[in-house]
C-alpha cells in the first residue's frame, strides 16, 4: 500500500494558487483512474483507489500548509504504513514552470509543508517537485506562491497535470523514470515524422536577358545611318 499526499491550502480563495498544485495533481489522478469519492479523515481529505496492482491511499491535509504534518502522521501511523511508503507532490519554486523532478529523502529547503511533515514522520519519504518558477526575490515568494496561475500558464499547466494522471501507475510501481517519462510525453510531445513538411514559397525563375549581338557595321556605314 502507498499513500500519496498532496500539499495545499484548503478553501475557494486558494483553489488555484500555485502552492496548491499538490491539490491539483491529486484530483486529477483521483477523477482520470476512478477513485472513491472524497471523505473527511485524518484532518484532511481521504480518497482509495488501486494504480495498476497497487492500492493506493491518496490524502489532501485541510490543516493549512503549515501543519499539513500532523495529518500525514495521523494517516500513515493509522494504516501502519513507514514513511518511505508516503510520496508528496508539493510546488517548488527551485524548478522552473513544468519541470517535474522525483526524489528521496533530504531537506526541505523552506518549504512550510515540508517542514511541518519532516516534524512529524522525519525526512525519509518520497516526494514529486512540481516546479512552479521563482519570483527572482526571496521577499516575492509568499505572494508569489499564494497567488493564482497566469492564464498564460494553463496550457503548461495541464500538460503536467494530465502527465503526472498518465504516470501515476508507474509511480506507485517505484518507476520514477517512468513517470517523468509520461509527463514529458504530454509536455514536449514528439514531432511526427509523418508529418508534411511545411511548403516554401517557390522562388521566381529569372529569365536570361540576351545580350546584344555584335555591332558588325563598317565606319563608313555607321556615318551614313546618321544622316537617313
């Protein structure tokens, strides 16, 4: 059994924030493979499906960002799971918009989510990095990750979040590659090479100019056209 989490903030008002892109991940896994419908459970939102032969527990903690570690504890000492069976799907503003990274284990560099469940189950568990972009100032990144998506950013956006669906079989397999590998099959698709070559505008065809034949008249004849 695994239990994947995803951070967010619970609420209308941050729906579509970028700090709720765990949220997102979740949901659009939890509708694409036929999850249970969500329920109340563990201070949080509870849902159970199977990815491939593996059964999966999928949890959305409603405590806020900052405490999302008590509901994770609450959850994996219930269904007596080790923390290295819990994978996270949080934002990272380190990676760039639509760049998804897996990893194991190590710090949680800032991030409020991450720190409150590194407390609570200690720091040995997976996580998916969703990248979300940087700000370009430490001082913008509250704002900058409580503020919704651009609308220039939806298309990327659902690349990612249909990929991340895609992959999801593969990731509760322990097959990171091969879900990274399904999200950039939906990112950066690959070209066809079945497809037509976009036609060029033909170049005009330039017609040789003659060139003048040789004058062959005599002096004397020259003289005489000028006075006809």
């Amino acid at each position: 059994m695994k239990l994947f989490v995803g951070l967010g903030n619970p609420g209308a008002k941050y729906a579509h924030n970028r700090h709720n892109i765990g949220f997102m991940a979740l949901d659009r896994i939890a509708d694409d493979h036929g999850f249970a419908p969500w329920r109340a459970k563990f201070q949080g939102q509870l849902t159970e499906g199977k990815l491939g032969s593996e059964k999966v527990i999928m949890l959305k903690p409603t405590t806020f960002m900052n405490l999302s570690g008590q509901s994770v504890g609450e959850a994996m000492r219930f269904f007596k799971l080790d923390s290295t069976d819990i994978t996270v799907f949080h934002d990272e503003i380190d990676l760039a918009p639509a760049k998804v990274r897996v990893k194991s284990g190590g710090g949680h560099a800032g991030h409020n989510g991450l720190r409150s469940i590194h407390q609570h189950i200690g720091p040995h568990y997976d996580r998916v990095r969703m990248g979300v972009g940087h700000p370009g100032h430490k001082d913008r990144v509250p704002s900058y990750v409580l503020a919704d998506f651009a609308k220039a950013e939806q298309e990327w956006l659902d690349d990612v979040l249909r990929g991340t669906s895609d992959g999801a079989v593969k990731l509760a397999a322990d097959d990171g590659p091969g879900f990274l590998n399904a999200i950039a099959l939906r990112v950066s698709p690959p070209r066809s090479s079945t497809t037509t070559p976009k036609a060029q505008p033909e170049k005009p065809i330039k017609t040789p100019v003659a060139e003048d034949a040789p004058d062959t008249r005599t002096a004397l004849q020259k003289l005489a056209e000028k006075f006809r």
